[in-house]
C-alpha cells in the first residue's frame, strides 16, 4: 500500500468563472483580458499536477479519481432550495448567486464532482486503504455558505465529505484546520455551534471576507470554544506563521482529540499571490504539513486528509503544492525552489515578527492554551 492518496479529475479543470479581468466581471471600464483572465484558473491546479509527474513524485502516490458526491451527501449541508437555483442557471447560462462566485455552464456537476474527490479522500483514509490523502478538488468549497456561494466557492467540499464521513463511519471528533490566506467563513458558519468540530482557521486579517478578523468568535451554544480565528497581519512570513502552529493550533488539536485531521490548504499566503500580502514560501507549506503529520499520527493513527482551496500564482502555487505532497507522503524529489532565495529575503524584520508573536501570545492565553 502505498502511504499517501491524490485525488483528482480532468473535468475539474473545466470549471469556468466566465469572462472576469482577476476577479472583476469585463464590463463597464473593465477591460477584458489579454490571455490569464479569472483569478480562480485551472492552470495553477493544472500545473501543480503535472509538477508532480515529472518530478516522478505522482509515481509513488495513490492517484485516483472518485464518484461525485450524492444528492444526499449535498443535502445533509445545503438546502434543496439552493442546489436547484445553482444547477437550474448551471444547465442554461451559469451566473453568479453570491459574492465573487462566477460559474458556467455545467459547473453543477464539477462543483459535485469536486465535493466527491474530498469525500473520497476521507472515506479512503478512513477504511485504511491509505494513510493519508490529499483531494485536488476544483471549485474550491471553504467560503461556501449553506445558502450562498462566495469567493470562488459553489458548494462546502470539506462539510459535505466529513458529513458523508460521518454517516457512513460513525467518526466523532473532526478537527478542520485551514490555511488558506483568506478566512474560511463558509466551514464556520456550518459548524459554529458544533461541539464535535474544531475548526481553526489562519488568515490574513481583514483580507476576505472584507474587513473581517474574527478573533472574538469562538463559536455559540455548545459549540462555544470549538472555533478559533488566528488572524495575521498583512507581510507575515514563515517565522509568523510557524509560531502559530507551535503557539496555539498544535495545542488547540492536542486539547481536543480528533479522530481526524482535515486540512484546507489554500496555497494562497505565497509571497507571490495576488489576492494577499502575506509572505509564505515553498517551505512553509512543507513545515506545516509536517505539523499536521505529525498531529495525525500522535492523536488520531495518522488520520489526515488535505483538500486544495485557494491559491492563484500559476507560477508558484505548484511548488508550494509540490512541498505538501512530498512532506505529507515522506518522499523526496530533485526539484527546488527557483523563488526561495528572493522569498527569504522578502520575509519580515524581526522586529515585525516580535509584534505579531506578542500578538499571539495573546490570542494562546485568551484562549487558555
């Protein structure tokens, strides 16, 4: 048996936001593009795979497509109601029901299909046929709302597969820890009076949603305490973010025992993305999944599923997935970093890294960690 999963689909990468300049709709005095056009492009997801198969890194993984996720699996998360206006404008002309959320004709059934390869990954993990798993899942699903799409995300991938997970396994406690550089308000909102979800979620503050930080909403009725927000100003680097993990997001998992860790990993932090400001490299993705690698197999027999969210570098979201993969199946490739050398000197002063460290000391003491 080969250690780790990777679940993926050419059709994924068919999904289309329409005509949009980044993430603007052309219209008015937006001029349509030249060629990249939609911040939310196939290519970056594209890229990261084929990365992976010429670095011969894809040869020792578990590839796998999967079956699309079910009306019942969609419908333990989103109301019918909601499912037939997407897939009724999905069949005709697409549009936008939300905020920043474009689709095309037949991005119904990929959005489904994209929610099945996440519960796929659980449900492989889960019976052992792998010991972990990573879902390249496109439409990206952390900002989804029950009701409403937003920001690039059409239905919750990561709900929908943990619910499915649950009913057909029986698993409690599940921990959903998500990097991606924006906030993962959809996953919060679902859970946020769950007591058996501990959802964490790193992010720029004020960056998406607009204006939003969070650090006060720690959940309500006895979900209370099982959401944390670690909001991080804008040109935090790799010392930030790994204090974090060491600070609060390492001892939160410890304090609550998942049976399983579900990661959001948006590769969007990058120091080269253009919907953020923060300053990650290839490294710090790697150091943090060896963070969650680690958890997983001390908390819960190395239970641990990644699902792609964000991400909008072409360039170099495939090196900072390429970094996941490697650290989450424990191989190794020849490939480097060609953006590493200019990425460390892009990382903060120390005297910025002293400001947000006391910061977090702060938030780890507020929440008695």
């Amino acid at each position: 048996m080969k250690r780790s999963g990777f679940f993926t689909d050419e059709r994924t990468f068919w999904h289309t936001g329409g005509v949009q300049s980044l993430v603007l709709p052309v219209r008015g005095w937006v001029q349509p593009p030249s060629s990249v056009g939609f911040a939310e492009s196939p290519e970056s997801k594209r890229r990261f795979l084929s990365l992976l198969h010429v670095s011969g890194l894809a040869a020792k993984l578990d590839i796998r497509s999967a079956e699309p996720a079910s009306l019942e699996d969609l419908q333990r998360i989103h109301p019918a109601s909601y499912l037939e206006k997407f897939k009724g404008m999905s069949d005709t002309i697409g549009g936008d029901l939300g905020v920043s959320a474009p689709f095309g004709i037949g991005s119904f059934e990929i959005a489904v299909l994209s929610a099945g390869l996440a519960k796929a990954a659980i449900d492989a993990v889960l019976v052992g046929s792998m010991q972990n798993a990573f879902s390249l899942s496109r439409p990206p699903g952390h900002h989804c709302l029950p009701d409403t799409p937003m920001g690039f995300c059409l239905l919750a991938n990561i709900p929908i597969a943990v619910q499915a997970a649950r009913a057909k396994h029986g698993v409690e406690r599940i921990a959903i820890v998500d990097w991606d550089v924006h906030h993962g308000n959809g996953t919060q909102d679902i859970y946020y009076e769950d007591p058996d979800t501990l959802t964490i979620s790193l992010h720029q503050d004020r960056c998406f949603p607009p204006g939003y930080s969070g650090t006060r909403d720690r959940g309500a009725g006895q979900g209370m305490g099982a959401n944390i927000n670690i909001p991080l100003l804008p040109g935090g680097g790799h010392k930030v973010y790994l204090r974090a993990f060491e600070r609060i997001v390492m001892p939160a998992l410890d304090a609550f025992k998942p049976e399983l860790i579900v990661v959001a990993s948006g590769l969007d932090a990058s120091a080269v993305d253009p919907l953020a400001r923060m300053n990650l490299h290839s490294d710090s993705f790697r150091a943090m999944t060896s963070f969650m690698v680690e958890a997983a197999d001390r908390l819960c027999g190395g239970r641990l599923v990644i699902v792609h969210e964000g991400g909008y570098s072409e360039t170099y979201v495939p090196f900072c997935g390429h970094a996941v993969i490697e650290a989450l199946s424990g191989e190794t490739s020849d490939v480097k970093d060609p953006l590493m050398s200019m990425a460390l000197l892009w990382q903060p002063e120390e005297r910025f890294n002293v400001l947000q460290f006391q910061i977090l000391e702060e938030m780890a003491q507020d929440l008695n960690l």
